[in-house]
C-alpha cells in the first residue's frame, strides 16, 4: 500500500517537475524600439515565470534568422517582419529548421515611404512615391542640396533591403535622388527629428508602430501601383535581384519565430506563451512613446508595461505563472 502511494506520488509530480524545467534559451533583441523590449518582456515572463534560463542576444533581422537556420542560434526571434525576407522564413520551416508561433503584432506591420505632413500640406499634389520623385529640391540630401535624399534604414534590415529596391524600382537615381545609409535606428530617427527642427523636407523609409510617428506627423505616400506578389518576392525582396518594378509594400505579419530544436526541446507551456503572446499597434505605440519621453531600456520600459497593464499580460500565462511574475516585479 505504502508503495503504491508512493508510486502514485512519483507520478503525480512528473508533470509538475516537467512544466517548471524550462532550460537554456537564448532571445534575439533587434535594433528596433518595439522588437527591443518584446525581447525583454519574453526575457523576463520566461525567466520569473517559466523559470527559463534566458538571455538576450542582439541582432538584425537578416542575420538573425539566417544563423537560426543554420546555426539553431538564438532560440527565439520574437519580432519578425516575416514579409520582408518571406522565402528565407518559408524555406527554413520547410527545411524543418524554424517554427513560426504567435503574432508579435496582432494587427500587423506598417512599412513604408513617408514625408512631414507639412511638406504635404504645402504640396497636396505630392501623394505617391513618383510624385515626391518629381521634387529633389523639396528634399535636400544633407551633404549635397543638389541633390534630393531618400533616407534607409542601417544594412541587415530586411526593410533596408525593400527601400533599395523599390529606389532602383521608382528610377529615384535618374530623378536627381540619392539613397542615404542612417547607419543604426537612432541615425534614422535622428534625421527625421532634424528635418521636423528645420522644417525642411525628408523622404524615406519608416514603420509602424513607433514613438516617432507618435511625435512627429508623417504622411505615408502612395505607392501609386496594385500590388504584385509574385514579383514581390520574386526581386522586391531579394538585394541582388537587378530588375525590381514598383510594388505596394504589403502590411507586414510580424510573428515570433523559434528554432525547431527549441521548439522540441523546451516545456510546452512556453511554446503556448509565444502562440498567444500578442499585443496591438495602439499598446506598442503607448509603450514605446513612454519609452522614448523616459530615455528607458528595454528592460525599463518591460518592466513598466507589467506593472502598469496586466489586464493585457496576464491573459497570456496560467494565472500560477501570473503571481510568479507579479511577486518578481
């Protein structure tokens, strides 16, 4: 009787013992406000809750997924613009490599082209990509005012890669444009807070959901064509295809992605977390806008959003894993 008790007992704690093993993971934080601190939020919900031994790795998008096929490193890349680099992602599930989970953005990605709203209320004829293409002296490259600027984002983007593509595709370099590197994120913002102190034009790439659309009013232009999928992913995407067309940027799936070796190893609890782990453009721009005001981390701003909006993040996790997070805070 005492054995089988006993044996009874053992059983009964496997399941418990299994869910709180979590192990090693490592976590891709991206160049990028809102990727940064959805790193630091999964970092922390995974390690207080899940009991996770989790670390950040910093990284961009191209690389990142690239060394998850081929390295099975890092882990988990929670905020991926899946549509920027679709056949990389696409091949890498195929390959058995990556699994794709929850969406990071519920209501997606907005990637595009953008001028101030006062360069396009003084010039309301400007409402397409062409258009703007039609005045380089509205938008002055900062070390050739001869010349007007197209301003990409920093190399290993996989935005940076559809804006140098579309700048061949719009015939930009013909038009009297030039196309400017920023170099990082900040070099990015930096040149649009700059244009906005001048009030001189700016043209370039830019995204939603941030804290400088936020701050600053931007109007994304029209593509001015239908979309084409096919010739999307067939050279829009692709840096080393010499014959882009013009194309409507789609709005983007931003999912999370996890290696296939993770996604077998670790506790199934986890992998339900990144399924149902989501939040909206309108909650990321509230963050991130109090980020930006607070000069925060993504840690700080991780931190924030737990203890100000658990009627988001506790739907997410058991309410056993919820306490384990609120006694961490």
């Amino acid at each position: 009787m005492a054995a089988a008790c006993l044996t009874i007992l053992v059983l009964e704690s496997l399941p418990a013992n299994a869910a709180s093993s979590c192990g090693e993971l490592t976590i891709s934080s991206m160049n990028w406000q809102s990727a940064e601190v959805l790193a630091s939020l999964d970092k922390f919900i995974l390690k207080a809750g899940f009991g996770c031994d989790a670390e950040i790795l910093e990284g961009d998008t191209v690389p990142t997924v690239t060394s998850m096929i081929e390295k099975g490193k890092p882990d988990v890349a929670p905020e991926i613009w899946v549509d920027l680099l679709p056949d990389v992602v696409a091949t890498g599930i195929k390959l058995g490599k990556l699994v794709e989970t929850g969406a990071a953005l519920k209501d997606g990605g907005v990637n595009g082209w953008w001028i101030p709203k006062y360069v396009s209320e003084a010039h309301p004829d400007i409402k397409t990509i062409a258009d703007a293409l039609k005045h380089p002296e509205l938008f002055p490259a900062p070390e050739d005012s001869s010349k007007g600027a197209v301003f990409n984002g920093p190399q290993g983007w996989g935005a940076t890669v559809v804006t140098t593509q579309l700048f061949k595709a719009y015939g930009a370099e013909k038009a009297g444009f030039t196309l400017i590197d920023t170099g990082s994120a900040a070099g990015l913002d930096g040149s649009i807070a700059k244009s906005y102190e001048r009030h001189q034009g700016w043209l370039g790439f830019y995204w939603a959901p941030t804290s400088i659309l936020g701050k600053y009013e931007m109007v994304k232009l029209d593509f001015g064509v239908p979309y084409n999928q096919a010739e999307w992913k067939r050279c829009n995407t692709v840096a080393d295809c010499a014959d882009p067309k013009p194309n409507v940027w789609p709005q983007d799936r931003v999912k999370t992605i996890v290696t296939k070796g993770f996604s077998d190893r670790t506790d199934p609890a986890v992998m339900e977390y990144l399924q149902t782990r989501s939040w909206s453009n309108d909650t990321v721009n509230g963050l991130l806008t109090w980020m930006t005001d607070n000069q925060a981390t993504g840690d700080d701003a991780a931190k924030y959003f737990l203890k100000t909006r658990e009627d988001i993040w506790a739907k997410w996790v058991p309410v056993g894993v919820a306490g384990k997070i609120k006694a961490a805070l």
